[in-house]
C-alpha cells in the first residue's frame, strides 16, 4: 500500500517541529543533507530492508516532449524474507543537489505474494534533472507500528533514445 499524499515527511517534519517548539525543520540544503544521511537499510520484525533505484529520461523521437520526457523511476524495496502484506511504502522522496522532490503519488506498486521485492514507479520526475545526474532516494516504511526511513544512494539518471 501506498500512501498518496504529496510532502508527507516534510509535513511531518513541519508539524513535529510546531508541537515541540523547537527550531524551524530545515530547508533547502539543510533537508537535502539531513536526508542524504538516512541509513542504508532498516532492521524491523526480524527483517532487513534495502532500496535500489534506476531512473531514466525519453528522449525518443515518437514519444517525447521537446527536450525529453520527465524522468522515471523505479523504486525496489527489498528484504531478505518475504515482505509481508503489513508493509507499506508511505513517501517517496528524491535528493539531487539541494533539490528535494517529493511526488505527489506513486504511479504503479508491483508485488507479488511471497516475494522479497516491492517495485514503485514513479513517473513526471524533474525535467530540468539530466542524464547523469545523480540522486538519491529516501523512502519512510512503514512494518507493522514501527516506521523509518531508508536511502538507495547515488543512482545515475540515464538517456533512453
């Protein structure tokens, strides 16, 4: 399951920040730096989640817009068992730069029963984002009560053409 509701963590971070009275959350290249620094992989109900990312731009002739479509990724969560029905990817957020983007929805989820591996597709990414630029990938999951985030680093956005 996929929740579908644009800048969740940046809304959570906004709204945890008010409640506490604490500084401001931070922006711009205080987010994109805080967020490139999300582990790895998260350990949760005797599990081990990782992400892996590649993405790509259009720039085929038929398809595309001038200049080349948006980029599209696809976003694999892994595990080292089955993941469970119980888990979920709630946000998506991508990090070039000190640019964060965070879509607004997930435009396909790919699963299969007993499978160790949930796909996301994200479509209508950055257009001014060109190939070989380099990203990373921040997603918050969600298994069972417990939640976290997790980073795929540094995937090359590549030219179809």
């Amino acid at each position: 399951m996929v929740a579908q509701r644009p800048g969740l963590l940046g809304a959570w971070v906004v709204v945890a920040g008010i409640a506490c009275s604490s500084p401001p959350p931070p922006m711009g290249s205080e987010l994109a730096s805080a967020l490139r620094s999300t582990a790895l992989e998260w350990r949760a109900t005797d599990r081990r989640y990782t992400l892996e990312a590649d993405g790509w731009r259009s720039f085929q002739p038929i398809q595309n817009q001038e200049g080349g479509d948006p980029v599209i990724v696809v976003v694999r969560l892994h595990a080292d068992t089955a993941i469970p029905d119980s888990v979920s990817v709630l946000e998506l957020q991508f990090v070039k730069d000190d640019v964060v983007w965070a879509p607004p929805h997930v435009s396909e989820v790919r699963r299969e029963a007993g499978s160790s591996t949930m796909e996301l597709v994200v479509r209508n990414g950055p257009g001014e984002w060109a190939p070989g630029d380099s990203v990373d990938v921040i997603a918050r999951l969600r298994d069972g009560g417990a939640t976290s985030l997790v980073r795929a680093p540094r995937f090359v956005i590549a030219r179809v053409d």
